[in-house]
C-alpha cells in the first residue's frame, strides 16, 4: 500500500505548488527562492548525508559510467534526428530530451519506495549524469549549432542576420592562430565554470574522493546535516509544481511532445538496459531503472532560458515529464517488487 500511497503524497505536493502560484500565494519567479536553497543547501546535505549514513564500495562507479552514457547518447541522437529542423527547435529537443532529473526527484521518490538507502546508488548515477547535465549537454548543443554563449538565440539570429529556418547558426571561424586558440580557451572556460559552480556537483566529488580513500566526516556533522537532507523531497516536489507552467501555443504543444517521444522510449530501453546489464542485486537495479525514468533536470530550465529564452515551455516540460514519471515508476517499483 505504501507503495501506492507515497508517490501520491509526493504529487500532492507538485500540485500544492501549482494551486498556491495560480491562486497568488507565490510569485511567477517565486521558484528562484527555493530553487536556490535546494541546489545550494538541502541537496548538497542529501548528498552528503546518504554517503556518509550507507555503506558503498568502488564497483559502484560502474553505475556512474552507465548514468553518462544514458545523459550523453540522446544529446547525439536528437542531434542527428533534428537536422533539417529550425535551430531554435533543434536547441530545444537537445536540451529537454537528455539528461536525468536525479537530486531533485529519484531522490525523494526512491527514498520513499526503499528508504535512505537508495540515494546512494541514485546518487552514483548521477555523478555520471550530472557530467553532462550540469554543463555537458548545453556545450554541446551550443557547440554543434554554432551557438554562442552570453546571449539568446533570438538575439544571435537578429544581429548576424541569420536564418531562422537555418538547422545551425552560420559559422564564424576566426583566421588568426591566437582568435582561435583563445575561442577554444574561452570555450574550456564555460565547460570549467559550469561544472565548479554547481555545488552538487562539487559535493559528489568530495564525497568520491572520501570513499576512494576511506575518510569519514564526523557523526556532529552528519547528525547536524539530517533535517535538511529530510527536507529534500518536500523541497524538490513544491519546485516541480511552481515551475508548473501551460503551453500557450500549438507549436508549444508539438514540441513538448516530441521531446516525450524521444525521452519515454530511450528511458524504458536505459532502464531494461540497467536491469539486464548491471552486475548488482536486484534493489540496486531497480533505483537504477528509477533514474532511467527521471523527468528533464531543473538544469534544462535555466539552460533553456539562456539559449533561447522560452523558461515557461521549459518548466511546462519538466512538470509534465515529472507526472509521467511518477506514474512510470510507481509501476516499476509494484512490478519488481
């Protein structure tokens, strides 16, 4: 039953979120608030709590590799797929159509199926998955439709005069040695910033590197951490429905569908991929088949908004591939267990 009832609880929530922003109790922008203090402080104390309260060993790390190849083939498929399709679509199905939703909701939801336990191997996944995630995917996407950072799409097409219908930005290749040497270390420099500035990010290396050499944080400090790791499901769940957006146009619509006829199929075939393949016990499996089926990663939103400027469809997107979600792994959870 509480297989059943707990995901329910989780979608009250997402729906809480919604009523409250449509009914003027938070703000269009209101999310940014939570946003920053689950990114910031009550993931980075999950993260931190779920290493430091579980046992794991270094065979784990084969989950990690298996998490970045999930987030980084659908980047080159989609990229393949959208080829004669405007960029602006193009950047948008490469943004929302990889990459996995792992911190802000496997974590709670697996958390409320198997206990404190499963963040562990979620979270092993999402080392790999958060390669790509927290900057991987959008320097990709930039990269290989010609876009440039700093500014959104619109404005690049306005002022280089470029082709909407275009499938990529015409490409400026600078002739001077030095032009290109410091395009590429501007380049590096994006990749670097993304990675360095996101604090889960940085605390699942710590925490790699505290399990590679045996280290252990004191018990005061991971006793002082667990409230807020106990906040995270609440948190990530509230964001989810205040991000919680209606398309306003068709062309909206067919975009957020698409994105879920690439994201749904690649998600089942990665989670039967993980049950088949992975050398480890059955629960282990089974969380990783939970992030298989993760809705797009708040990262997409805010990527989204930079390149192209469309944040609502973006939230629109995450909100209803949270539901799906939800759904799809309730139903993993009844049939494997």
């Amino acid at each position: 039953m509480s297989a059943i009832v707990q995901p329910i609880g989780l979608l009250a929530v997402i729906v809480a979120g919604y009523l409250f922003k449509r009914c003027g109790k938070f703000g269009p922008r209101d999310y940014r608030i939570v946003q920053e203090a689950l990114f910031n402080l009550v993931l980075p104390c999950a993260i931190v709590y779920s290493f430091s309260t579980r046992e794991h060993d270094l065979s784990l790390l084969w989950i990690t590799l298996f998490g970045f190849v999930a987030a980084f083939l659908p980047v080159v498929i989609q990229y393949f797929a959208s080829k004669r399709m405007p960029v602006a679509n193009r950047a948008f199905f490469m943004l929302n159509a990889s990459g996995f939703n792992i911190g802000c909701f496997v974590f709670p939801v697996a958390q409320a199926f198997f206990g404190p336990a499963a963040i562990v191997p979620a979270a092993m996944f999402d080392i790999g998955n958060s390669l790509m995630v927290a900057g991987g995917t959008n320097v990709m996407t930039q990269t290989m439709l010609h876009i440039k950072p700093g500014r959104t799409l619109g404005e690049q097409i306005e002022e280089e005069h470029a082709d909407p219908e275009a499938p990529t930005l015409p490409r400026v290749r600078p002739h001077d040695r030095d032009a290109r040497r410091l395009e590429r270390v501007a380049l590096l420099k994006n990749v670097v910033r993304g990675f360095v500035s996101s604090v889960p990010f940085d605390c699942y290396v710590v925490m790699v590197l505290f399990m590679v050499f045996g280290w252990h944080l004191p018990a005061a400090i991971v006793t002082a951490i667990e409230p807020l790791s106990d906040a995270n499901a609440f948190l990530a769940m509230l964001m989810v429905g205040m991000l919680m957006e209606l398309p306003s146009s068709k062309a909206d619509v067919v975009a957020v569908l698409r994105v879920l006829g690439w994201r749904l199929p690649l998600g089942i075939l990665f989670a039967v991929a993980a049950w088949f393949l992975l050398p480890f016990d059955p629960a282990t499996r089974e969380v990783v088949m939970l992030c298989c089926l993760a809705p797009i990663p708040v990262f997409s939103t805010l990527f989204t908004d930079q390149v192209i400027g469309n944040a609502r469809l973006a939230g629109f997107t995450l909100s209803l591939t949270a539901v799906i979600s939800l759904v799809l792994m309730t139903c993993v959870n009844l049939v494997v267990a």
